[in-house]
C-alpha cells in the first residue's frame, strides 16, 4: 500500500538526468536523489547529491526540516512530522509549520535542459526573530543502479569560492558545482547505513553510506535561501560580475513557470518529462527511475506522448534519429546503460516503428504539414529496410513463412516479444513460434508498406488470410496467443494472454470479424481486466501470478505470468469501442469504467504519472483493500496510452471502423 507521504515526485532535465524523492522526504530507494545526471556522451547516469540534511535555528532551538532513514527502519530527524502542506505542481513545493509559528515553503525545480537542480526556502510570512538555515548536502558520486559505501577515497575537499565551489568526489565523475546565497563551511562527515525499503522489497541490498562535505549557512530573511546545484559547468551558472545568484535562481524560475504553463493539462506536462535530448539524439525514457530508452516503449509512447498531443514535428525527429540506427532489417531493442551500442533482439520493435511512423505520415495530413524529401526518404525507407530485411529473414530465425505469409521469430534462450523476462538465462515466456500481437503488427507493416511500393500488397494479403484461418481458437472463442509453437506447425499455445487485443484495437484496423472481434474482446474482459490494466496472464491458469513482489526471480517469475500493464488497456479500451460501437454513451461508460480508475491512480504513486504494472490482483491492508502498484512509479507508454485514448478514441466523433 503506498501511503500518502510515501508518494514520488519527479523533476526532469530533458537531458536524461532528473531528480526524484518521496512527499515526505525520505529517500525509499537507491534511485532517489536530488542530482542524478545523464552523461551526453554515452548516457550513463550518476547520483552526485543523493540528499540534503536541513535545520532551521531559533535561538537555542532547533527544528529539522529534512527527514532521513536508517537501518534498522529508524527515522531521524523527523521533519516531515513539520509538513503542513505538499503540492506537486508546478513543481515540489513544501509549507512547514513550525510550533513558534515559523511558517517556510521549500521548493525544488530542475530548469529544462540543465543538468541540475534549484532549491528555495523561503519564509510564509515575515517574523521579527533571527532564523539561521543550515543545510547539510549528502554525497556519493556513484552509478544510479549502485549503491555507496564509506571509503578512504572520497574527495571532501572543495575548489572555487563560497558563492560557487565545486567538488569532485572521485575520478571519471562528473563535478559537482553549488552556488548559494548563504556561507559554505567545510566539516567532512559520513553517515552511516541509510536504509532504503523499496530496495529491500525488491530483494536487493538496501543501504548504504553517504559523504557530507560541509555545510552551508543561510540568514532566513525577506529575500530566499538558495542552493543550486549542478552537474558540470553550465553556462546557467556563468555569473557576471553584476550577476547574483539570488537573480539568477529568479531568471531560472521564471523561465521554467512560463515553460511548464504551456502546457494544456497536467498530463501534457508529465510527458515531456519523458522526451529528452541525449547527445544528438531525440528520444523518449522508457521509465523512470531505471530505465534509458527502448525502441519498442519509444515507438508506442511516441504515439501518444507526442502525436496525439500535438507535438509532431518532435514525433518526426525520434523517429528519424531511430531510423538512423536500422541493422539487417531491425531497429534496437534498447541501449543499454553508458553505451552507445545498440542491442538487437527484439522482433516487435521495428514492427512498431512502422506503426508509428504510419501514424505521424497521418498526422502530418490531417495537420497540412509537408516532410521534405530527405526526411521523407529516411523514414520509408527504414519501413523498407525492416520489410525487406523480416521477409527474407534476419537475426533469431525472423522471417516471413513462404507457407502462409506469417511472421516466425525466436531461437531459445531469446525472448523477443515484450513479455521479455529472464530468470537465470531461462526465458519465462519464450513464445518462439507465430505470436499473435506479432502478427497483427507484421499485417500493418505490410499495409503501411504497400501505400507506398505496391509489392508487398500480396504478402500483406496472404498473411491476413493465414491469420483469420489459423488464429481462431473455436474451444475458447478467441485467439490462440502463439502457433506453430517453437516452429512446429499446428502446435497451439491456447492461453489466455492480452497479445490478442491488438488484432482488434491498439492498431489502424481491426483483423476480425465483428462476431470474433466481440468474443475477443469478451474474453479479454472478464479474465484479464482489472481497474489497473490488463493481467498478463489468466486467474485460471496454473501459472498465474496474483502478486508482483520478492527477491529478483519471484517478481521476473509473475512479470508477464498475471501481473497487469497500464498501457494495455489503451488498446483494450479501443478494441471495446470498436465492438461496442463508438458513440457518445459509450465512450461515456469507457470513461467511467475504464479510464477513471487510470485518472484516480495519478495520485497514488508517482504523482502525475501511472506506473509500469500492477498486480493482478487486490490486496487487504489496514488502510484498505487496494490494487498495489509496482515497477517504475513513472512509465512512458502508461502515460502515453492514456493520452492516445483520450485525444483520440474517446474524444472523437463516432467512427464508421467499429469492427467490420
């Protein structure tokens, strides 16, 4: 159960980096900091300020402000007990409300495209007594997925002078720069044994030690403490001579309020926290705290992270920087962490970027904007490129078959659909054959292929027949989830899994009839759903995962074995409507049943945001009955599936496309 003063706030830099923390400001897992970068050159990412201890001094008295956790499950100091109010918009913003009256406000923003962070505290209401500030900040200087120990090598010395030092904690590590209103006071400390439960919950280790350096001292007057802090020498933190840092935190903030004003809806401002420039790419985060970018979250994020929020001509740059990375007919799976080499092996992600460039091609029609050629030439042909390279065959044995027009994929110990998970080299769900999502993308791709070279025309047909011939489960009513399993022609595998959906929403057409469509979508609703998105997995199953929790194998055992994804009832939902018939109420009941649910969890976890899963089923705690999140607090394509349904399926006119 995600208590209320346990819920995550995010503030990112477009670069990669962000910083992250709880409402009450303990810090519950490894990936939560106040200053974590992104390297550009290889987007490696670094916890540089992990937090920060703050007092407030009344005379002899004093009051914390900031609240940490210790081994084992100890708070101390307990600030958080001060907090009046929280609002997470326009950005963190804390009211403390001391006993003497003493009301401050603590806020944090990260400025778009600065790898670094502005902190503020500020007095309510003026008071006629001396209040001195004294902020502590905690450092590591380590990989955002690691953990820091105390050690003999830390640098707690610092450069420069007490309106901008610098520290440089260890070798190969990006600088810290602060610059602050206040005085700096070198006192090198440790702190021991921080405790992070969410680590713990995770089945991984929990604590760890973190450096202080010094501490800085504010008088807390009329004008505001500040703190900036900052991961290289940017050239935000260049002060002229006639500059200040309380004028430069103000330029900072104004700029950053009119930027996030502009946009239409809180959830319009949560998606461009996923859209980052790294390097000299254009991409999108699949998640955060822990993933970088995928291709195939890319793809279907883009979808609605940016074409159904209007900003296509960014659409049209991820896609293009994507396109640039094609290899024997296959766009990457991901780039993994600190490289820039790119992983293949993934059968769906190219597939995707087809449908997504489909996509963008039609909002640039129904827009009146026009493609250069270039641009236009680089995105066919990468669709041709993929077309050519998934029908002659590529990597892990993907290839059309000559047969029946069908897409075949996967080798063992390879998982290449998005039920990807692995357990010790064991593959949970390898589903090496025809997978039925595969198939209705591969029939797309074709489709979107033949607009433009009228040759793949006939393959697109003969896979469309093949699909409503060899699909069709008549035992269950609805469809097999993959055939000829591990290439073995007419072997079924009959369980009832999502991929399904998508032959009839979640993509331009529908592939069944509408007596088909409607048993499939039937089906999909009384196993699968739930308020948090679609079970991976049916309850009936002996497999079945009802919980995603445990040590690292448990929760790769239930991650497509019963847990549910958000982001799939974008497609449900649309699938639903098409059978149901797209009219005014109904899509009123869609809202009401469906998407409510979607809307309320945007304040139970990470705020403004819906997570990557759920379980699969409720769970009974002394605070309630809840469905509880899992996975990343904030994910792309949960958010940008929300955004597709609600600029598109459920906003527009009723549509002739209702299964037929």
């Amino acid at each position: 159960m995600i208590k209320s003063n346990e819920r995550e706030w995010l503030e990112t830099d477009g670069l990669g980096g962000f910083a992250s923390g709880t409402v009450s400001g303990r810090r519950t897992r490894r990936y939560h900091a106040l200053l974590l970068a992104s390297v550009p050159e290889n987007q490696a990412r670094f916890v540089l300020v992990n937090g920060l201890e703050v007092y407030v001094h009344m005379g002899a008295e004093r009051r914390a402000l900031s609240s940490q956790l210790y081994l084992p499950n100890v708070i101390h100091p307990h600030g958080d007990r001060f907090i009046h109010d929280f609002q997470s918009d326009p950005w963190p913003t804390w009211d403390f409300h001391l006993e003497s009256g003493v009301r401050i406000r603590q806020e944090f923003f990260v400025p778009h495209g600065f790898s670094g962070i502005v902190i503020k505290w500020s007095l309510i209401e003026p008071v006629h007594q001396g209040l001195t500030l004294t902020v502590r900040p905690l450092l590591s200087g380590r990989n955002y997925h690691a953990l820091h120990h105390a050690n003999d090598v830390f640098r707690f010395d610092h450069q420069g002078d007490a309106r901008h030092l610098v520290w440089a904690p260890y070798p190969g590590v990006p600088r810290i720069h602060a610059l602050t209103t206040g005085t700096y006071q070198a006192d090198p400390l440790w702190f021991y044994r921080f405790y992070y439960p969410l680590e713990e919950e995770r089945g991984l280790d929990d604590s760890e030690d973190l450096a202080s350096p010094g501490v800085f001292r504010f008088e807390l007057r009329s004008e505001a403490a500040i703190l900036m802090l900052s991961a290289s020498g940017e050239r935000q933190l260049q002060l002229a001579d006639d500059d200040s840092v309380q004028l430069l935190a103000r330029r900072l903030e104004r700029n950053e309020r009119v930027r996030r004003i502009r946009f239409s809806s809180r959830l319009h401002r949560s998606a461009n926290q996923f859209l980052i420039r790294s390097g000299d790419r254009e991409t999108i985060i699949a998640g955060y705290p822990w993933f970088t970018d995928w291709g195939r979250d890319s793809f279907i994020a883009c979808r609605g992270l940016c074409l159904a929020t209007g900003d296509v001509a960014r659409a049209g740059r991820i896609l293009s920087d994507w396109a640039n990375t094609v290899s024997r007919g296959m766009l990457p799976n991901r780039f993994p962490d600190g490289s820039n080499t790119p992983e293949y092996n993934s059968v769906d992600a190219s597939l995707w970027f087809v449908i997504a460039v489909h996509d963008y091609l039609e909002a640039m029609r129904k827009t009146g904007q026009t493609l250069t050629s270039q641009e236009r030439d680089r995105l066919l042909n990468t669709v041709e490129a993929i077309l050519q390279g998934y029908s002659r065959g590529t990597r892990f044995g993907i290839r059309a078959d000559e047969e029946d027009g069908l897409l075949r994929a996967g080798e063992p110990g390879q998982q290449l659909t998005w039920m990807d998970a692995r357990v010790d080299g064991c593959v949970i769900t390898p589903r090496i054959g025809k997978p039925v999502e595969i198939q209705a993308l591969w029939i797309h791709a074709l489709e979107t292929g033949s607009q433009f070279d009228p040759r793949w025309r006939s393959l697109e047909q003969q896979a469309r027949e093949s699909f409503g011939n060899r699909f069709w489960n008549a035992e269950k009513d609805c469809l097999f989830d993959v055939i000829d399993v591990d290439h073995q022609r007419d072997v079924m595998d009959s369980r009832i899994r999502p991929n399904q959906i998508f032959a009839v929403g979640g993509l331009p057409h529908c592939l069944l009839s509408p007596q088909q469509a409607r048993s499939v979508v039937k089906r999909v609703e009384t196993e699968l759903v739930t308020p948090g998105g679609l079970r991976t997995l049916s309850p009936e199953d002996p497999d079945y995962h009802p919980h995603y929790r445990g040590n690292p194998r448990a929760r790769d055992e239930a991650y497509h074995q019963g847990t549910a994804w958000p982001w799939l009832m974008g497609p449900f939902i649309e699938a639903w409507l098409r059978v149901h018939g797209e009219t005014a109420e109904n899509r009123t009941m869609a809202r009401t049943r469906f998407v409510q649910p979607l809307l309320n969890h945007l304040d139970d976890a990470g705020l403004g945001h819906l997570s990557e899963i759920m379980d699969g089923e409720t769970t009974s705690t002394s605070e309630g009955t809840r469905q509880i999140p899992r996975g990343c607090p904030f994910q792309a394509w949960s958010l940008g599936e929300l955004l597709r349904l609600l600029e598109g399926p459920l906003s527009s006119p009723e549509s002739p496309d209702s299964g037929e």
